[in-house]
C-alpha cells in the first residue's frame, strides 16, 4: 500500500519553548519558528540504549578501519564485529573529551554485531563477481560478505576497493547500517505501528531510539541555514559541560543523515515540507513520554510517523549517491563507455549499499522495483561494460522508482 510521507508534516511541526533544551521547529524555508503548544518539550526521557549506542559507534569504526591500511588487521576488525571490543578504545571518541566513556565497555559491554546482522540473502547477491565475493555466482548474505572484506582487507592486505571498484571501507559501514541498524530498529517501529507490542514497551522503543541514533535534545545540534550539511558543528556538542556523553550528546549517523537530507530539502523551500529528522525525533520523544504514562493510544501512529521517516532517508540516501554518480557522468561523451574514474566508487558503494538497506525495511517497494534499482546502480561500477548515456539512463530509471513510491518533487530529488 502506498502511504504518503508527507501526511504527518504540519501533526508533527509543534513549536518550542523560548528557553530550554527543546526541538527547534522548522518551516520550509529553513528559518527556525516558534508559537503554539508551549507545555511541548523535546528531550527524549531515556538514557536506557547503551547497547544500541554501541553498535553505532562499532559500524563507524569498523567504516574507517577496513579504510586504513595501518588499523585493518583481520583479527581487530572481528574484534569489533564479533562482541570482544570492551576494552578497545572508542575510535569516535579519540579527539573528544567525554563523560569517561574511553572505552566500549564504559558505554555497554558484550555488544555482539555478528549476532544483530540478517543472514538473509541479499537481492542479486549471486551476480556478485570473484574479487567481491566469497561465493561469486552463489547467494551471499551480509554477515557472509562483511567477513569476506575484513579478511580482503585484514589479511590480503586488499583496499581501499577491490579490482572491481568495490571501497571495502563503504560497505563494512554501509552494510551495518542496513543490518542491524535500520533493520533491528524499523522492525521494532513497526511492531510498534502494528500494535503487535504488549510488553517491555519502554525497553523496546528505547532500542529504536538508540539504532537511530539521535542526540537526546536535538536543537542544538541543527543548523538548517548555516550553508552546510544541518549538523550545526560536528556531531559531538558538550551539552552540560561535564564531556561528551555519546549515548546523549552524539549525533549517530543515520540521525546524521537524516539531518542532513532534511536540511537540503528545508533549504530549497519546498512545500510540503521534508523535515525527517524532527518528523522522526518528536515522533520518538512524544511517544516514549506516552509509555512513561501508560498511555498508548497514539503510539502506533508516533512509531510509524518515525518509521516512514527514517525509511524515506533511506531511500534520498540512494537518490543522494545517484546523483553523485549522474554528476560526474555529466561532464562526458554520451558515447563513451564507462571507465575507471568516471564516476565517484565511494558513492557507487554508498548507492548499491542503501539500496540493499531498504531489503531489511520498505512499505512502498516490491520486489521487483527493488531488484530493478539494484539492477540499475549495478553489482559494480560497470567499467568497460555500458556507455555514459546507457548508465545515465539506468540511474535516472533508478530514481524514478524511488521519487514515485516516495512521491518526492522533482526539485528535492534534484537537490538531493
């Protein structure tokens, strides 16, 4: 069924008061309002996702490190993924001075992302080829292909990207992303949207809360018309002057992106309004208020209200790294068949990822649309394979689907 983003907008634009730690409301020109319901207040009242915070901050690590040829022994990089990090140093935290959080276990310990992460089989997975692949021509699953890349990278000494063109370093990130991140917390939101949640109310929902990875107040972390990407000054903000508490004070980075896609789309003035990131977070915070009340009679629509936001960030995220691509094919001869070079391999990583993202989560796709945007972006960048003009066409095919199920403007998308 295909449900409309844009219906919870002007429910969930509630206003701020003068003073305090409250969410910022945003109109579609990006200037920040105020008015309205003043007893409203913006911060979310739990603390209780360490776990979830963890995993965060672990898929961030293990991004950067599979990059780094001086960080990417295999054996560290299963650490990280198979629940002995507790007395590894929080990479996140290197150049910040936090709350005591020096080490994973200071957050939460035994946080295992090997046992969070699907073993489905991921769409057109068997199409992958040799050097980006362990079973090239056979179903592989993500936590098959993560192990994969860590020992490319670890042992083999491979990267940053594969004789394909495939960065290892986006796909160890990216993937985690998909599963658990996005996967653990949609399927969670969308308990929730079902009313299929009876107990452990307040425990579940923090879990999606933390997945997602917002901050605990969000005002002072936005900045929609500052010229760059929404987060007002990096991810990190010592709130209360006591360090920085990465479960509170951090923005993690699917709360990231949903800033700054939010922040793109509120700049260009578009109406109705793309703000996913307050849609999502008052959403989260009104909610989790209702279970500390015990009032649970408008929490199936506050979870789905996060869930569609969190799920159309997904979807801007693989029309983002599109477009990325179209940018650089631009500039060529029609007629020139794709080669090394030709396009960014990071963002066709970011694409290809995101996209096997909504596999784990999607309302408005079916399978076919998906497997045609997957076909679209490729199972790598296709050097020596199609003419710009031919890729050029796949991506835009690509965005279509994407801009129809999501209804997304035209000026949005091409924003984005």
């Amino acid at each position: 069924m295909q449900r409309s983003l844009f219906r919870y907008t002007t429910a969930f634009l509630l206003p701020l008061l003068a003073v305090g730690l409250v969410l910022t409301g945003c109109d579609s020109t990006g200037s920040n309002g105020g008015g309205g319901d003043e007893t409203a207040t913006f911060e979310y009242p739990s603390n209780n996702y360490g776990a979830e915070t963890v995993t965060n901050l672990l898929a961030f690590e293990l991004g950067v490190r599979v990059g780094n040829a001086t960080d990417n022994s295999e054996s560290a990089l299963l650490d990280r993924y198979e629940g002995n990090a507790d007395d590894i140093t929080i990479r996140a935290a290197q150049d910040l001075t936090t709350e005591g959080q020096n080490v994973y276990s200071d957050i939460q310990g035994g946080v295992d992302l090997s046992s969070q992460v699907s073993t489905a089989d991921l769409l057109r997975g068997n199409e992958l080829e040799s050097p980006d692949s362990p079973n090239a021509g056979s179903p592989v699953n993500t936590d098959e292909l993560l192990r994969y890349y860590f020992q490319e990278a670890g042992a083999n000494n491979v990267g940053p990207a594969t004789s394909n063109g495939i960065v290892l370093s986006q796909f160890a990130e990216k993937m985690l992303l998909g599963t658990p991140l996005y996967g653990q917390g949609a399927a969670i939101l969308s308990d929730f949207a079902n009313e299929n949640v009876s107990s452990n109310r307040a425990e579940q929902w923090d879990a999606a809360f933390g997945y997602f990875g917002f901050p605990r107040t969000l005002e002072p972390f936005v900045d929609y018309e500052g010229g760059g990407e929404g987060l007002a000054d990096g991810p990190a903000r010592d709130i209360d002057g006591d360090g920085v508490d990465l479960t509170s004070e951090y923005v993690h980075t699917w709360a990231a992106y949903a800033i700054e896609r939010s922040a793109t789309a509120e700049a260009n003035s578009e109406s109705p309004s793309n703000n996913f990131a307050q849609r999502a977070f008052e959403a989260l915070v009104q909610g989790r208020k209702e279970i500390a009340n015990e009032n649970y009679e408008n929490l199936s629509s506050r979870a789905q209200t996060a869930l569609d936001a969190w799920e159309a960030t997904v979807a801007v995220n693989v029309i983002h790294y599109i477009n990325s691509m179209e940018g650089s094919l631009s500039s060529l001869d029609d007629g020139k068949t794709v080669a090394q070079g030709d396009i960014d391999e990071g963002a066709w990583g970011e694409a290809k990822a995101f996209a096997w993202s909504l596999q784990y989560y999607n309302s408005e796709l079916n399978t076919t649309q998906l497997n045609d945007i997957l076909k679209d972006v490729g199972n790598a960048p296709p050097y020596g394979e199609v003419t710009v003009s031919d890729y050029e066409n796949d991506l835009a095919d690509a965005t279509q689907i994407l801009q129809d199920a999501y209804e997304f403007s035209n000026s949005n998308v091409a924003a984005w």
